[in-house]
C-alpha cells in the first residue's frame, strides 16, 4: 500500500478523524456540565442580544457557543458542537505547526495523534467552555506566522497579519492569550534573518502585529452595542476594559478543584466535570492529562531545550519556550484562584515538543520509540476513556479503579 506523501490530504483525514471522535455521543449528559453553568446561558443572553452577563470574560467564545446554539437548537448538542469543531481546528493547526517546522509528515502526523491522546484535547472539546476556542486561534495564529516565516515576497506580511488577527480573535475569547502577542514578537526579533520572514522589517512586523490584533479583538465588542439594556458606546469601550480586569482579578472564595500552576505539569488535581446519575446512569467527565503525554513531554521540553543548548536547533529550541512560556507566564498572572484547565493550552505544546523530540533524537535504535510512544498513550486514552467520555459506569464507587494518585479523586 503507497503511504500519503502530501500533507494537506494527511492533515484533513486527521482532522476529520478528530471531529468523528468528538461527535461520538457529544450530547451526552444532556445537563450542563461545569462552567456551562456560566457560558450557555451568557451565549443565551448575547445572542438575545439582551444585555450584559458574564462581563469578566470577552464576548467572542459565547458568541461562537450561541452559533451553535442557534444552528442546532438550545439543547446539548447545540451547547458543544462549536467547541468540537475548535477542537479539530486546533488538531490541524498542530499538525500545520510540526509540519512548517520540520518538514516531516511523520513528525506532523504524530504531533496531531498526540495531541488526541493526550485526554485533555477531547474533553475541552466537548464541552461549552471559552478555553477550546481560544487554544484554536492561538494555534492558529502561531501557525499563521510560521507560515508567514516559510513565505517570500507579499505573502510574508500578509499572513503575519493573518496570524495577528488570530491572536487577536484568541484574546477576544479570553485574555489568557495575551501573552502570546509578547512571544510573537519576541520570537520575530531572535529568530528573523534574511530566510526567515524575508523583506519583513521589525517595525513593519511590529505594526501589524499590534495593529491587527487590536482591531480583531475590538471588533469582537460589536454585538454590545446592539444591546437592548445597558449598550456599550465607543466611550465606553476603553473604560469596560477596566471593568472587566477588575472582575478578573477579584478575590474568589476557595474551590474543592483549585490548584497551584507549579503542579500542572505534574497531572497532581484534575477536575470532576461531572461524577453524577444523570440521563439514566452513573456518569463521570474528568479533566485529567494523558500520564504518557504530561510526564513524558515534560523529558521532551527537557530534550529540546539540550538540542538548543548543544546542537543550536532554533525549531527544538521554539518548541521549549512555548511550552515554557505558556505555563510559566501562570506564575505572573494576577489571578486568586488556579485551575488545572488553565493549562489546557501549554499541554498542547507538550505533544509539539514529544514530536519534535522523536523527530531530532529518533534515529538508531530509537528509530521506532515514537510508535511505541504513540500505542502507550493511545492506550491510556482508551483506558480513561470511560470517566472522560460520560460513559455509563457501574456505580457511585466506580471512579475508584481509575485513581492513582491522592489528588484525582
């Protein structure tokens, strides 16, 4: 049989492939499921274009809940289905990624099934919350600019302005994506050389960065004006910033599922989605990372950081600072509270960095230790994937087989 040799058939079968696995009884529970409790009927209300509600987060994510509402009705298909389609987005703008990096379909292929092994992918995927759409857009707006890196002549700044608008559209889900406006940047000024992002200078680089992704993002407010209660004008646009800031960084009460952003890499608390008899039977979702994928892309960053250190590989060494960037900015954000979803994100750069790990050490007798890596976390993912599918279990103790360390029950 005559493997693919091209990617764009090989990223949409998996892209496909991605969808298929997230529609699988996406309706199930037909209840609201965690932070829905806050999303769907925010979604309910912007859409209604009634007033303001839930002011701390950007309209952008709950517009994109309420399309999918308004395509496929107010129940719980209609609540996900949007978040399913960023969740496939998101497989492809991985894939997309590896691939402009190293030019390997190999490489690319597995960044992408890592990517759906690694649990935390398929559960945001699956539920109406803003994290799913913003991990699009960032992806792919980094995308976007690697892309823009590959590019010559027109083509160089067009799509480094396609990439600024995209993250520009991820902040407007959520402010979480700012920083990756200061990575960009950051990353433009070490990396650019006169093969990369050719004729682009700093300052015009600059501009369309801020440019582009100040107007995406402003541009997602337009439905606030059309409120029937309270409309946000032009004067107030600036000032609701504040607002919203503030609501951001208010003191919030404890939380059962809260924890610290030093143990996320470790997979120490994940979060109960849902553990409850609902639609006929005892049912789990648990926002959980693949132990493969968490723990083993934690000796990949590892890895690629001694390839930058030693070898001066530029790609392995971008690779790291995503990850690292992704989480550690956590450490500086001016939250009270923290969550293990919060990570949902840079644990999408652990699967870029496993790959680009195999790809830069997999040589010799290593040649095949990322299939071998590969069946490992696929068969982890099929092991978890009773309580993180909503699949009927035998009862309230059944969650017990799953537990293997003190913080996951």
């Amino acid at each position: 049989m005559r493997l693919p040799t091209r990617p764009l058939p090989v990223a949409i079968a998996l892209a496909l492939f991605a969808q298929a696995l997230f529609l699988y009884r996406l309706a199930t529970p037909t209840t609201l499921v965690f932070d829905e409790v806050h999303y769907v009927p925010a979604a309910r209300q912007l859409w209604a274009l009634a007033g303001p509600t839930n002011i701390e987060h950007p309209l952008l994510g709950k517009a994109l809940i309420g399309l999918g509402m308004a395509v496929f009705g107010d129940n719980s298909f209609g609540w996900r289905i949007a978040a399913s389609l960023a969740g496939s987005a998101t497989v492809l703008g991985l894939f997309a990624i590896a691939w402009l990096l190293f030019r390997s379909l190999r490489t690319a292929t597995l960044c992408a099934l890592f990517a759906l092994a690694n649990i935390t992918l398929y559960v945001q995927a699956r539920i109406a919350m803003l994290d799913p759409f913003m991990a699009a857009f960032v992806v792919g707006g980094v995308a976007a600019m690697l892309w823009s890196m590959r590019s010559t002549g027109p083509a160089v700044a067009r799509r480094w302005m396609l990439g600024a608008v995209l993250l520009g559209l991820a902040i407007g889900v959520k402010w979480a994506a700012v920083p990756y406006l200061g990575f960009a940047a950051l990353a433009f000024m070490v990396a650019r050389s006169p093969t990369r992002w050719p004729g682009l200078s700093p300052w015009n680089a600059a501009w369309r960065l801020a440019v582009g992704s100040a107007a995406a993002y402003f541009a997602t407010f337009l439905p606030a004006f059309f409120y029937a209660r309270d409309a946000l004008t032009l004067a107030e646009l600036l000032p609701f910033q504040l607002e919203m800031y503030t609501q951001q960084t208010q003191k919030l009460p404890s939380h059962t599922y809260q924890s610290a952003w030093w143990s996320w890499p470790l997979d120490l608390r994940p979060i109960w989605y849902l553990y409850e008899p609902v639609d006929g039977a005892q049912r789990g979702v648990l926002m959980i990372g693949n132990p493969a994928i968490m723990w083993g892309g934690l000796l990949a960053v590892a890895a690629c950081l001694w390839a930058r250190a030693c070898e001066r590989s530029a790609a392995l060494g971008g690779v790291a600072a995503l990850w690292l960037g992704g989480w550690g900015v956590w450490a500086l954000i001016p939250k009270s509270l923290g969550f293990f979803y919060y990570y949902y994100l840079p644990s999408l750069w652990l699967c870029l960095a496993l790959a680009a790990a195999f790809h830069h050490f997999g040589r010799g007798r290593f040649r095949y230790w990322d299939e071998a890596f590969l069946a490992l976390a696929g068969g982890l993912f099929v092991y978890f994937f009773p309580i993180i599918s909503a699949a009927p279990l035998e009862g309230p103790q059944a969650f017990q087989r799953w537990m293997w360390l003190p913080g996951w029950p």
